[in-house]
C-alpha cells in the first residue's frame, strides 16, 4: 500500500514536473500565461475544499467532513509538488513532506471507504495506523534538508543535540506516563508502541526546534517559517492521539482534524511562499570559539546539578539520572571535541606557522573589528605595510631553511610588540601591522620609526649576523579612508614609493598624491583582468647598437597595451602576473617577437637578434621551454638568435626549478642575459651556474658614466670581470652622446638607450632601420 502511494504522488510529480519544464521551453506567451495561472488553481482547491470541509465540521455532516478532508489533503499536496521544480536542489524534502501529507489523505479515503461503503472494521483499524505515517514523512524530511544544508562536522554535532535532547525528553515522556499511571491502563506491546512514536516524535520536535533555532535572525519573519510551524503543530496534535490510541480508545475528532488540516495547510503555505518570494533559509554557523566552550560546559554542568537534586528529590529514578547523565556527558564530550577540532582548523587558516603571526587571510576579519571600535570610540587606528630588503640574498646564499628562521625571528620581534599591535605575514618577506588607539600624527611617526627599528636591528642566528631593513607604507583610518581595502592598497602604494626610492630604509605615510597612483594601478588591474594579449597588447622594438661599427645588432622587445602610451613594460607585467595573465601574454609576446624577427630576416635581409625579457612564472612554466623549441623550429631560427633577459632580483630569488629551466635553456642554444647587474645585490656565482652569455649594467649605473668617477671604476670592472668570464657586457639607458662615447671608451661593444633610439612598432621600426 506504502508502494502504491509512493507510486501515485511520483505519477502526479511527474506530470506537474512536465508542465513546469514545458513553460521552459520557449511556449508562446499565451500559453505561458495559462501556466502561470496554475498556482493559483492549486491554492483556489485548497480553500474552496478547506472551506467545506470546516463548514461541514461544525454542522457536524459526518459525510462531508469524511468527503472533504481527503479532498483537502490532496489539494494541499498537489500544491507542494506543483512548486517541486523551482525548489532547486532542495525539492527532494519537499517531496517528502508531500508523501506524508498524501499518506494522511490516503487514511482519509481508507475511513470513508470503511463507513460509507464497505462497513469493514479492518480496514478502519488500518487507517488509523496510516495516520501515524505522517509523522515519519515529516520527520525524513526535515532530516533530509539538514543533511543537504550541513556539512561535516556541524551535521554530526547536529545530530548529537538532537539525540542528547531527545533521550532527556523521553525521560520526562516517562515520568509523564508513570505519573499518568498509563503502566497500569496499557499492556506491555501498546507500551513500547507508544515509547517508539514518542521516541520518533521528539526527536523529529528537538530536529525543528533546533532548526527554527539555526535560521538567521533576518530570515526569522519570512513566511516560508510557516512550514516549520506546521510541523511543529502537527505533531504536538500527535502526542494526545497516540496516547489516547494506545490505552484503546477511539483517538477521531472532528474539530482536531480540523487543526491536522490547517498545520498542513501552513506546510504547503510556507513552500509556496519560498518559491514565488524566492526565500531560502540561511543558517546561522554553529560558533567553535573558546565562548562557546565554556557554554557547553555550563548548559551540562547545570543539567547534571538539576538531574542530581531531582534525583534527591525523588522526582525521577537514578536509573533515568543515569541515563540523562550519560547523554549530557556524551553530548559535553563529542561537542568539545568538535569544538577543539575546529578551533585548531581555525587556528591553522589564521595564523601563518611559520611565524606565528595572523595570516592575510584572516586580516579582514580584524580589520572589521577595528573599524567598529574605532567608529565606537571615535578614534583611529594605523596600518602599517613592510618589505623586508635584503631578505632573497640570505634565502639564496644560505638556503631556505636559514631564511625561514630569519622570518622566525622576525615574527617573535613582532609578536612581542605592545598588546595595541596585530601582526600579520602577508607574503613571502612582506608583513602588515595594525596598531589601534593612536591619536595624533607624531605619535604616527614615532610608531613608524620603532619599526624601522625593529626591521633595522642586526639579527645574530648561530655565528651569522644578517642586517635587513624594511620599507614602510602607513595608512590611518578614517584620514585616508574609512574603506579597508582602500585603507590597506594606501598603505601598500606608500610601501612601494619608498621601495622604488633611492632610500629603500625608510617609512611614508600616505598622502594625496600617491592616490594618482593607486587609482592608475587599480584601473590597470581592471583592464588587464579581461585583457588577451593578441587583442590588447602590441609589441615595441627598441634598437641595440654596435659601439664600434655602428650596426643594427639586435632589438628588444617591450609589450605596450594598445592605444595606452601611459604604461610602460615595467608597469604593466607586474600586474600581468597578479591577475594571472603572464604566461598567455609571455608565450604571445615571444612567439610574435620570433614571428617578426622572420619576417625582417627574409624580406630586409637583416640577421639581427631579438631580446625578450622573461618573467619569473615562465621559467617555473614547466611546458615553457619545449613550446619555446617549438616555435623557434617552426619560423626556422637558430636558438642563438633568441636573446632571453631576467632581471638580477629575478635571479637573486630564483628557485632550483627556475634554475634547472636556466641552464636548459643555455644548453639548448638560447642566449641569456642578466639584467640591471651593478645595480643592486650581486651574485657572481648565478652567471657561472645558470650559463648566461651577456651582462646588461643597470641603467642607475649607466647615467652616472659621464659625471661619476666611482661609477666610472665600477663599469670598468664590471667590463673587465665579463670579458675574463668570456661573457659579454651590455650598456642599457644611454641617454646623451658622452655617455655612449665614454662607455665606448670603457670597452662597452653594445649599446641601447633613448639616445639611438626609444621604442617603437614593428612597421616603424623597419622603416627607420632597415
């Protein structure tokens, strides 16, 4: 008979299901509209029959109430599955719901068979075991959406409350029933008949209860909380039934069925009203805080000293103290150590191990609080962005390990700031602080100079003293902004003006003309976001010279967004490689640099090189190198023909792999070169390791060659050092007609710079030097 139900409420999900995918599929808007009408149809059934069947109960018309109340309980069925399809993922426990109130119409039909045409008692006896099936349906259904709606662990702690309360529950049941003297008025079977409906029963009662408990404080007065209170209603109503049930009495009403119908009324109200308002339950997280520990801890101590006294008291058996003191401390001990669990995960997404500092990550979240005490209070708070200087030479002389206690140490130092600092590692070498309480500006100054010295101090770690210092952007709310994220990209573009000075040790806080520069980084970020380097990128060519025969050697390339002339390569891959754009731009720019380096070999006759500078992410590119081999094969080029450029800071932090991929590529044939060397950090061994063919000289030394003589001794001897080392030295950013003659007199043979040339587009390019 179960099956045979099931069957049935399927059939008619199947039909409505139809008609709902049929309005999808592109109907004309007429019949759409008649579909549309459906709704109301199935709501118009439930309270014409609703109707009639409250009029005939209170005539008390005996066979229309029997007539009336199927009708009604179809009506609000056909109305639940008629709203299936919009239900998402979440229509299943409405279906279900469905089933139990099609199962309390189907006792109904049973009932009316019984008295009105068939006279059997058996089949009565039957009905009234249907009407206790409703129960189970709600039940599966309110846990079926828990278990869709929560996950993991808060799906296991769920299910422990609703167990802990429960057996408590069925502990009062049973005082209730001996107090009652139900022991003496029932046999034994009736007994556990009733014991395992009340069991399902409060359990099913705990599950919503904790429900309504979980919905977000906003969604508490949506009308899809209807259902909830149908539920609830319904089996309350249920607790007297099966009582009167099990002692042998007949447990019919008319005027409870009536309150049956309308619990189930306000089921398929509060599902019609979550589909047509698009209200979906939003749950409130279960808190895995030290708080909420020691509430636990409470709720079951109180429990235990309440169990004891009643025990005392006499009031209940030690046998049921025993088994309320078993569930409390389960309950105490599964969800502490739910709790500790989680407060470790948390712990872990928070805290940067290394270091022992917050992470990026979890700087949001005290950013927020910061703002809400400083808008409380009226007071600021300051943001401090650091760079670590220095740090990627210790890293790559003296290995990782020795670099990670340097952070290590770093992160003590902080950690031992006043209470009124929140540390944070945002990145590799690069940390953020938020000092609270702060008021005037040279108080401002002074927090910024004791972190200068605190990332000034020489730190000594075994018989080793390393010297760093840190570049510092400060932020300050609410004078520069009252937004956080604005807040903390001030500070950071305040960090990277003092990075890009000639004094890296420094602080600055930020001001109104770096917010020029935030904005143009920002808006870049924007384009490149939804940039494709073969639509939005065009390549410049920039000439390399011969010093001494005045020849076209080689060209290199820059990557310039079209119709931009704003932003330079140096502006522009940086970003490319935050937004994640740089390999696709980087295989793009190569391949069309090899492309046009073809086309001038086979229409100008002209066998130069082309030099193209290479970004850390496409040495780590495990396919850059054979796509690299491909498509110097395919445009017939000799690898040596191919120069490849990376910067000194790009070596300096270079990892094993982008090493390997190095040295790969020197032995394959392709040309390196080290750019801006003698510029910064030096490392003389990379030149040997990794098997670069040239140097290219910073251009910070480059524009001191004519006015300089210290600079002038260090070409010199970076000329002669490349010449010993059987590689050659590059001069890049020449700029007047001395500086090229005086490194020409150094022994510099090639030359690049503003003054032979700034670049330009390939057609220009050809036109001017071919």
């Amino acid at each position: 008979m179960a099956l045979r139900l099931f069957g049935c409420s399927a059939f008619l999900y199947n039909i409505i299901d139809g008609c709902w995918l049929s309005r999808g599929l592109g109907m004309d808007k007429e019949s759409a509209n008649k579909f549309e009408k459906m709704d109301l149809v199935f709501v118009a059934g439930i309270v014409v029959s609703y109707s009639c069947f409250f009029i005939s109960t209170m005539l008390k018309a005996t066979f229309f109430i029997e007539l009336f109340s199927p009708i009604t309980g179809f009506a609000i069925g056909i109305t639940i599955l008629g709203c299936l399809k919009r239900m998402g993922r979440f229509w299943k426990p409405s279906f279900i719901l469905a089933l139990g109130i099609f199962s309390y119409a189907f006792a109904d039909i049973l009932i009316f068979i019984s008295n009105w045409i068939t006279g059997s008692e058996k089949l009565y006896e039957f009905a009234a075991f249907i009407f206790l099936l409703p129960n189970y349906f709600f039940g599966a259904s309110v846990g079926f959406y828990f278990i869709q709606k929560l996950k993991g662990k808060d799906l296991y702690r769920f299910l422990i409350n609703s167990l802990t309360f429960t057996v408590i529950g069925i502990i009062a049941l049973r005082r209730i029933l001996v107090h009652l003297g139900t022991y003496d008025l029932v046999d034994q079977g009736a007994l556990i008949r009733i014991y395992l409906y009340f069991t399902v029963n409060i359990f099913i009662l705990i599950m919503i209860v904790h429900m309504t408990l979980m919905i977000a404080t906003d969604n508490g007065l949506k009308g899809t909380n209807t259902m909830i209170f149908g539920i609830i209603g319904y089996i309350l109503l249920d607790f007297p039934y099966t009582y009167v049930q099990a002692l042998g009495q007949d447990p019919e009403n008319i005027y409870t069925n009536l309150v049956y119908m309308l619990c189930m009324i306000l089921m398929a109200h509060g599902i019609y009203h979550q589909v047509h308002h698009h209200h979906v339950f939003q749950f409130k997280p279960y808190k895995y805080t030290q708080g909420a520990v020691r509430r636990t801890r409470i709720v079951v101590l109180a429990g235990l000293i309440l169990s004891i006294i009643l025990m005392v008291l006499k009031v209940i058996e030690s046998g049921e103290f025993f088994y309320v003191a078993f569930a409390l401390l389960a309950y105490w001990i599964t969800t502490a150590t739910f709790q500790n669990s989680a407060l470790s995960e948390q712990l872990l997404k928070q805290q940067d191990i290394l270091t022992g500092l917050y992470n990026r990550r979890y700087s949001s979240t005290v950013l927020e609080e910061a703002v809400n005490k400083a808008k409380e209070q009226s007071k600021r708070f300051v943001i401090f962005c650091v760079d670590l200087n220095c740090f990627k030479p210790i890293n790559d002389t003296y290995g990782h390990d020795m670099g990670d206690r340097v952070l290590k140490e770093f992160g003590s130092r902080m950690l031992a700031l006043p209470k009124s600092y929140t540390s944070f590692r945002t990145g590799g070498d690069e940390f953020m602080l938020v000092r609270e309480e702060i008021s005037e500006k040279e108080e401002i100054v002074q927090c910024a100079r004791d972190l200068q010295k605190l990332f000034n101090t020489p730190l000594h770690i075994d018989t080793y003293i390393f010297s760093l210092s840190g570049s510092i952007g400060v932020s300050v709310y609410p004078d520069d902004s009252e937004q956080i994220e604005t807040l903390v990209r001030y500070a950071d573009a305040a960090m990277y003006a003092v990075k890009h000075s000639g004094k890296k040790d420094n602080f600055r806080l930020f001001d109104s003309s770096l917010v020029e520069t935030v904005e143009k980084h920002r808006a870049l970020e924007e384009r490149l976001r939804k940039a494709e380097p073969d639509r939005d990128f065009i390549l410049h060519y920039q000439p390399r010279i011969d010093a001494f025969t005045g020849r076209l050697t080689a060209a290199e390339v820059f990557p310039r967004l079209k119709g931009e002339s704003n932003y330079t390569a140096a502006d522009l891959l940086p970003i490319t490689e935050e937004v994640g754009l740089m390999n696709r731009l980087g295989n793009w720019i190569i391949e069309t640099a090899i492309r046009q380096l073809k086309t001038w070999r086979d229409t100008c006759g002209q066998d130069i090189s082309i030099s193209v500078n290479l970004s850390p992410l496409q040495l780590l590119d495990m396919d850059f190198l054979e796509n690299l081999k491909v498509v110097v094969k395919k445009n017939d080029l000799s690898p040596s023909k191919v120069h490849l450029d990376i910067s000194n800071d790009v070596i300096m932090g270079a990892s094993i792999t982008a090493k390997e991929t190095l040295r790969n590529l020197n032995e394959y044939g392709f040309k390196l070169s080290l750019n801006d060397f003698g510029g910064d950090d030096i490392n003389l061994n990379h030149i040997l390791t990794c098997g670069f063919s040239a140097i290219h000289m910073s251009p910070s030394l480059i524009h001191r060659a004519d006015s300089d003589e210290d600079a002038n001794v260090l070409i010199e001897t970076i000329v002669g050092l490349a010449g010993n080392m059987n590689i050659d030295a590059y001069a890049v950013g020449i700029e007047t007609k001395e500086q090229g003659e005086k490194l020409k007199s150094m022994g510099v043979r090639a030359l690049q710079g503003y003054y032979y040339g700034k670049p330009v587009e390939a057609e220009e390019f050809t036109r001017r030097y071919f």
